[in-house]
C-alpha cells in the first residue's frame, strides 16, 4: 500500500491541526513537509520532528520510506518568507 500526499497530510493535520502544512512528492515514495505549528515554540528540532514522526504513526514501518522535514514556528517561517495560507 502507498501513501499520497493527500494520506501524509491528513495525517499530520489530525495530529496538529493548528499547524500549517506543506507536503509534496514526486513519486509517493520520497515525500518532503513543512511543518509550521506555534506549539513547536521553544522545541529542538529533535523535538519537532518526534512530534511530526508521531503524527505519522507506523507508515514508516511500510508505505512512507523517506520523508525530508522542515519543522519551523510561525516567526521562522516569516522569517523565512513562507505565506501561511
């Protein structure tokens, strides 16, 4: 069974549904997100991505087999230029 974009980003927005979330893929196999939650505010970056990881469950026991992260706080991610719409 493989995950879609779609599948990765329901399941992170059922986990942290304040957050702002980008997933995109090529191939469904290689999937990269931008993650942007107040709560990651004072967390390592160890941190965020355990909460991200959690949000996925056990998909990377079979259908998710990599997955680039970008975890940031609303600030960084103005910083960063990225428009939370």
């Amino acid at each position: 069974m493989m995950m879609t974009v779609d599948d990765v980003k329901k399941s992170l927005t059922s986990a942290l549904p304040e957050a702002w979330i980008q997933v995109e893929s090529p191939d469904d196999v290689h999937f990269s997100a931008v993650v942007v939650c107040e709560s990651f505010e004072g967390k390592t970056r160890v941190a965020r991505h355990r909460d991200v990881y959690a949000a996925l469950g056990d998909a990377f026991d079979g259908p998710l087999h990599a997955l680039g992260l970008t975890t940031l706080t609303p600030a960084q991610a103005k910083e960063r230029g990225i428009e939370l719409s």
